[in-house]
C-alpha cells in the first residue's frame, strides 16, 4: 500500500492539522517531471506527455499522522529556457524541492547545479533557510553502464537532502523520496523561529536517508 492514504480514509477534519505544501519540481526539459508527479499524484503513468508550457501543479490529499492532514501542491515547472526569468514567479511559497534529472542524458546532471543556483537564489524559507531540497536521478528503469559516482558528494556539498534512482514507468522510489521531503519539510513547521509554525511530532531526532 502507498504511503499516501486515500481522502476516503481521513479522518475527522476537527481531529486534524491540516498543512499546505507547495513542492516545485524542477530540471531540464524531457527528464521526466510531469511523469513524477502524475505518478506521486494520481498513480499513474504515460508516455505520452506534452511539454509542459510555462508551469502546471497537482494536488494530492493524504492523512499523515493521527493528527495531521497534508495538502500537498506539486508544481511542475518547463525547463525550457523561454520560461527562466518566470521561475521567481513560479517558486513563491514554495515550501520544498525536488530537482530532477535523466540517467540517460549526463547533461542534465550537469544542469542540476544551475537549477539548484536558480532556485536557491530566488526564494528561502522566513527564517532564511535555504529549501528542503531532494535529488531524483530518473529513468533508472533504463539499463545503465554508469551512474554518476559522485552524486552523494555532490548532495553533501550542496545541501541537499538525499538522492534517489526513480522510475516513474516502473514506479520506483517516487513514494519513498517525497516521503523523505516532507519529513524534512515539517521540521519546518515547528521551528520557532518561523512565524505561524506548528508543534508537530519531534522529527529531527529521525535519521535522513542520504541515498537511495
């Protein structure tokens, strides 16, 4: 069973936080975003997904805890370059990130580090935090002769949360890394030092995976 429990299954609005996380998922053109997220979202897969114009979002509802309901908007943002100087737009609010690139194209890897310069750039958290950030190495259902050895160290040195092989086709890691996200997310939630914030349970003290 998904981690993502259905809205049929909620329980009782007056029992519950509910929490709106806004997740930009971003990258080049072709890697697979819009597959990621119809598959987190709607638990599905096709190939025959247009180009994304500009940006789009999809909402998924879930319980997350005994006492917790979770709205969670994934925006999927174009990476074509016509759409750079819109991102500001796009990213505010956001509350954590995935950027995504292709196994099989070893440029968009080397495109992750200007995405991550982009978004890092443009929004932080009120506290002054950079993002909750995640690394989604798609298309791992694809034989491969190699994968970037540095991708953990890369992750290390930028901030980032952890990283994961997926496959949407095959649907692979997608629940278990934005499980990861939102983990690292609601530590925000219940920071001080972040107006409005909630007391939620005591998440820092769970181990981050750093790797699939």
């Amino acid at each position: 069973m998904s981690m993502f429990q259905e809205q049929k299954n909620l329980i009782p609005l007056y029992d519950t936080k509910e929490i709106l996380l806004k997740v930009v998922v971003i990258g080049d053109f072709g890697v697979g975003k819009t597959a990621i997220i119809k598959r987190c979202t709607e638990g599905v897969y096709s190939s025959l997904y247009k180009v994304t114009i500009g940006a789009d979002f999809a909402i998924k509802t879930f319980v997350w805890d005994d006492n917790t309901r979770i709205t969670l908007q994934m925006w999927d943002i174009s990476g074509h370059e016509r759409f750079g100087s819109l991102t500001s737009v796009y990213y505010r609010y956001a509350s954590a990130a995935a950027i995504v690139f292709d196994l099989t194209r070893p440029e968009t890897f080397t495109s992750v580090e200007k995405w991550l310069l982009d978004l890092r750039g443009k929004v932080e958290l009120p506290n002054g935090q950079p993002l909750p950030i995640i690394l989604l190495a798609n298309k791992g259902d694809i034989c491969l002769p190699i994968i970037p050895a540095h991708i953990s160290q890369f992750c290390i040195q930028h901030n980032i949360q952890a990283w994961f092989i997926t496959s949407a086709k095959e649907n692979t890691n997608i629940d278990e890394a934005i499980q990861v996200l939102i983990k690292s997310t609601l530590c925000n939630y219940h920071n001080p030092k972040i107006p409005g914030s909630i007391c939620l349970s005591n998440m820092n003290q769970e181990k981050r995976n750093k790797c699939c």
